[in-house]
C-alpha cells in the first residue's frame, strides 16, 4: 500500500508537470518538465532490498526536474510537444486512477480485517 501511495504521489506531481508544460506550450526558452527519473528507481530498489518502510526511505518523494530526452524542434528553443503532452496526460490519468483504485481496495481490506464484517 505505501508503494502505491507514493506512485500516487509521483501521478499527482506529474498531472501538475503536463499542466505546467501545456501552459507554457507557447513560452520561447521553455523547456519541459516531469517526474525526476531518479524517483522511480530510488523506489524500486528501496521496495527490491525490502527496506520501504523504513525511516531512511521514507525521504524518497518525486521532484521535478527539466526531462533531458527532449529535445527542441523549434527555433524558439521550447521542447514541449502538445501531442505528447496530451498522450503523457492519458496515461498518467490511467496510472492514477488504477494506483487509487488499489489503494481503496487495500483500505476496504483492513476495514473488513479489523471489524471482522463481510
């Protein structure tokens, strides 16, 4: 359940990264921004060695950094692509809503363990 907790978390900060980026789709000198990549395999690893829960990994949180794949296609030097932005936004709508949905299952489940009503 943290696990997904935190995808969560990372889902959320990348949905503002995507409106951040569609709204500066017209800002010359803009560059893109997302989930630092770092997160993900900070987590894994931590999840990997069995140690998510404790104190030293509870400081693994998602940041934002500028993406360094994308590239500029314009003279102005933005790198934002609405096209991907948009199918960037899809699946992290996707993500998330499967991430919650997880999450609400496993709430429901410690519910039922400690009432003991089916």
């Amino acid at each position: 359940m943290q696990l997904a907790q935190r995808f969560l978390d990372a889902a959320a900060l990348r949905q503002n990264a995507i409106a951040s980026n569609l709204a500066n789709l017209e800002t010359p000198g803009y560059h893109r921004i997302d989930v630092s990549s770092n997160f993900e395999a900070q987590l894994k690893a931590s999840f990997d060695s069995g140690q998510l829960d404790t104190a030293a990994n509870s400081v693994i949180s998602p940041s934002l950094e500028q993406d360094p794949l994308a590239r500029s296609i314009r003279p102005d030097g933005n790198n934002v692509d609405v096209d991907k932005e948009l199918l960037a936004m899809d699946k992290n709508t996707t993500n998330y809503n499967y991430l919650s949905d997880v999450v609400t299952h496993n709430i429901k489940q410690l519910k039922l363990a400690i009432s003991g009503n089916g």
